[in-house]
C-alpha cells in the first residue's frame, strides 16, 4: 500500500479500509460443532443443522466442501475401525429406528446379521484363526472353508502372510484381474486383518500404531543412511584431490634447484639426449630449459663424458648428431672469446661428439 500510494501515509490508511479481508462466518466453535455433528450424521445436512440453526443448508454444504479439502485423509482400515465402534455403540444402546436412509437401512441388516452370528456357535480355524461357523475336520485341524478349499487344491496350508500368488495363472487368470491388489509396496496381512475386524477395535488401533512407528524408525533409518552416503561422498570427493596429479604447465619455473639440477644429470645419464623424457619426468621444465642447462652445466658436471658412456652403451640415440649441432651452436654463441668453443669437435666412431676443454 505504502509502495502504490508513493510512501503518503495518510493516503494508504485511508485505502486501506478497502483491502481488509472479508469477516469469517464460522468461529471456531462454529467449526468443532460442525465436526461433531459431521462425525455423528455424515452427510445428513438436516440433522447437522439441528446442532447448528443459525446456519442454512447451503452455508453447511459450501462449508463442508471446503472443510473436507483440509481434513486428514483417513484409511479404509481407519473406517472399518469407526463402524465396528459404531455397531458396538449402536448393539449396547439398543436398535436405532430407521428414517428409510440407505445408510441406516444397511447398518440395521448388517446389526441384525451380526446378532444371528453371535448366537451361533464359533469355531476357530486351525490355520488362520478365524472364527467361522462351519469347520471342515481335516489331519490339520478344523479349517475354514478358504483354508479347506486351498488344502484340498493344493495340498498345503494356505498362506496368511503376503500376496498369495496362484498356482494355476490360466485358471484363476479372470479372477485375478478382477480382484482388486492393493498398492505397490504393501501386502496383505491376514492376521492383521483378523484382528482389526474382531469385536473390539482397540486391538487394530494398537497394530496401526505399531506400523506408524515402525514407518517412523524406518523413515530415521533411511536419513541416517542418507546423511553416512553424503559423508563418504564428501571424504571421496576431498581424498582424490590429493591423489590426482596437477597441471605440469602450472609448474613449470624457469629457476634450477640444487635438486632439480641434480634430477637432470641422472635423467642425462638414463636418457643420453632425449631431453623431452627428461621433461616429463621432471615436471617443471620444458625440454628447451633442458637443452640450456646442458649447453651451459656441460663443463661443470662433464655431462659430454655422461652422454658418451649412455651412448656407448644404448647406442647413438635418435637424430644425435642434430642435437650435437644445436648443442655446440648454443655454447658457441654463449662465450665467443673461448678458443675451446671455437675449435671444430671431434666425432668418434661411435658417433658422440667429444669436446676438448683444455
């Protein structure tokens, strides 16, 4: 407002009675009622607005649309739990008159079905511990008729842990496109279910809460793991720095060292003349830094007579008479007053040049 009004104070506090928000018509005690009688009723917006009269039906409607984007999703396990607590509520307060809802209609048939097999005797299966009505006595104990009907196609128990995958896939190929897998990722668990569709629901509470904290662990183990992987990557990352060779051109230095100095008379007597070898096993010059060093330090390290042994035994090395050539050239120009230097050298069979410097 202060940027669009050009910093005037007095002109934006007076536009700005037109940006203020519209005032909310749902307190929060409007919305808690809302909840409370959503959780009681469901959809039936009639008996909702009973707990709320001050609202219309279409205030209740246009609100539940937008409450219901912001609510936790809640699982089909979570609903199956709210029935059972529901049906058992429903079972201890007695039957609830029915007002020719759908809803209600299916909630009675399911009570009265409900009542009919809890007069009835239960027997427990032998593998999956379900309580079923009628048993099928086999060598493995009473069976319910899944179990029974899996013993006797297969000859095993049947499996209640993890996707049960079919024998036959031709055969059972239609009814395994038309049942409904769950998730990638997740898998049956029968027992589980078994107990979370028992009587009481605490004990399907008490296993969601157990694989939500499971989840959680496993979510910790997972960042851990993360946070080891990115440590190792960063001690990589840092430890081949050291390793790797550097640029020999951000090296190079035209001043000799003692050691330096010493590196290429040994790298003479290996090499002879090849002053491009020695320039790469140095490192820090280059071979034209070699081929002055040796016009200049020939006399003092008697690198004429190192040559002449390496070629004696190795042979004349590769253009050695070229090199020679250059070699005397660079000493010639160097000191032109040494009558040494301006006497014709001397080639001996052998093909090295040999200097008189008497």
């Amino acid at each position: 407002m202060l940027f669009w009004h050009k910093h005037v104070l007095q002109s934006a506090l007076n536009d700005l009675p037109n940006f203020t928000p519209f005032p909310d018509e749902w307190t929060v005690e409007d919305k808690v009622l809302f909840e409370q009688a959503f959780q009681f009723h469901g959809k039936s917006f009639h008996r909702i607005r009973q707990m709320l009269p001050d609202k219309s039906i279409a205030t209740l409607v246009k609100h539940y649309y937008s409450w219901k984007k912001t609510r936790c999703r809640t699982s089909l396990m979570d609903k199956h739990a709210k029935k059972l607590s529901a049906r058992a509520s429903n079972s201890e307060e007695g039957a609830v008159a029915s007002d020719g809802g759908s809803e209600v209609g299916s909630i009675t048939d399911s009570d009265s079905e409900d009542k009919k097999e809890g007069a009835e005797t239960k027997t427990s299966c032998g593998n999956c511990a379900v309580l079923c009505t009628v048993a099928q006595t086999t060598s493995k104990g009473p069976l319910c008729n899944s179990c029974y009907t899996h013993w006797r196609r297969t000859g095993a128990t049947r499996p209640t842990i993890g996707p049960a995958k079919p024998r036959d896939r031709h055969a059972n190929s239609v009814l395994a496109r038309s049942k409904r897998k769950p998730p990638r990722g997740m898998y049956i668990n029968h027992d589980d279910l078994v107990i979370i569709s028992a009587d009481s629901p605490q004990n399907g509470e008490v296993i969601l809460k157990a694989l939500d904290r499971e989840i959680v662990s496993l979510k910790r183990q997972v960042q851990s793991n993360k946070q080891t992987i990115s440590g190792l990557k960063t001690k990589t990352a840092e430890g081949l720095g050291e390793l790797r060779p550097s640029d020999n051109n951000s090296r190079i230095n035209t001043r000799w060292t003692n050691e330096e100095m010493l590196l290429a008379v040994q790298g003479v007597r290996m090499h002879g003349k090849d002053f491009n070898t020695i320039a790469e096993v140095l490192g820090t010059k280059t071979e034209t830094h070699l081929r002055l060093f040796y016009a200049k330090e020939r006399k003092r390290y008697n690198l004429d007579k190192i040559v002449a042994e390496y070629e004696a035994e190795h042979g004349p090395s590769q253009n050695s008479s070229e090199q020679k050539m250059e070699v005397d050239g660079d000493a010639g120009q160097s000191s032109p007053s040494s009558p040494a230097n301006q006497k014709p050298s001397t080639t001996s069979p052998s093909g090295s040049a040999a200097v008189k410097t008497k």
